[in-house]
C-alpha cells in the first residue's frame, strides 16, 4: 500500500509543475492561481473528512500549531515559483524545487538526529552537484542571451 502512495504522490506533485507551467502560459497570476489551489484543498479535505468520518472529526491543538506555519510556508514557496516560472525554464526551476529536499534531509540529521550513512551523504553531494550543473547551465543560457541580443540589434 505504501508504494501506491508514493506513486500517487509523485504523479501530483510532479503535475503540480505542468499546472503551473500551464498557468503561466495563459496569463494567469500568481497569487491567483494559489489562492483557488488551496481553497480547492479545504473543500476536498473537508469532503474527505465527511465523507470517511462522517463528520466526527476533531483537531487537536498541536495540529494547528504546526499546519498554520506549514499553510502560510507552502503558499508563499508556490507564489513565488510561479512568479519566477516566468524568468526561466520549467525544467530547471522544477528541478531546483525538488531538490529544496536537501533542506529537510540536512535539519532531520541536524535536528532530529537521524543516522547518516556514506549512500545519503552521496546522494546529497550529488545534488549539491546537481545544482552547481543548473547554475553553470543557467550562465551559459544568458551568456547565448546576450550574444543573441547583440547580433539583432547589430542587424537592425
């Protein structure tokens, strides 16, 4: 059963991506698209809970505690990507938002003292790699920007 969730949860997060890609495309804002994303969230969490707890359901304290930060975190992570969509490739942005993992992957060792074996600290060196490639791609890219610009306007 566990795999099953794990396969659904990578297919959408991973369309997450294309959604926005998809928004970008067709004008859409930011903190528009987010907004109707989470109130979609709140209508289909509460028909879940109706619908499996037959709306017996109670929240304890703590909950809140940490779902209001964890809310207000992914809300502004997703305006953001969305907005800087718009200055780069999908490919490249979705890339770096994926491995934004390595922030949780460092404060569980940090914080939570988890075992750390030589396969995780490669894993993490090879994404540390990973985006070092993206930044030099990055430069290349605005490096043929530019000379592109350039031969136009020499053109013209």
């Amino acid at each position: 059963m566990g795999f099953l969730y794990m396969i659904l949860s990578l297919t959408c997060f991973g369309s997450i991506g294309i959604l926005v890609k998809f928004a970008d495309l067709r004008g859409c804002r930011p903190s528009a698209v987010y907004t109707l994303a989470y109130a979609w969230c709140v209508l289909f969490g509460i028909g879940f809970v109706v619908w499996f707890r037959g709306g017996a359901f109670h929240v304890p304290a703590a909950v809140y505690e940490i779902a209001v930060p964890f809310g207000i975190m992914n809300a502004i992570g997703g305006i953001v990507f969305m907005a800087g969509v718009r200055f780069g490739k999908i490919s490249t942005s979705w890339l770096i938002i994926n491995l934004s993992a390595a922030i949780p992957a460092i404060g569980s060792v940090v914080l939570y003292h988890e075992p750390v074996n030589a396969k995780k600290v490669a894993v993490l060196g090879l994404a540390a790699v990973a985006v070092l490639l993206l930044w030099k791609d990055k430069q290349e890219d605005e490096a043929r920007r530019t000379v592109a610009e350039r031969n136009s306007e020499e053109m013209a």
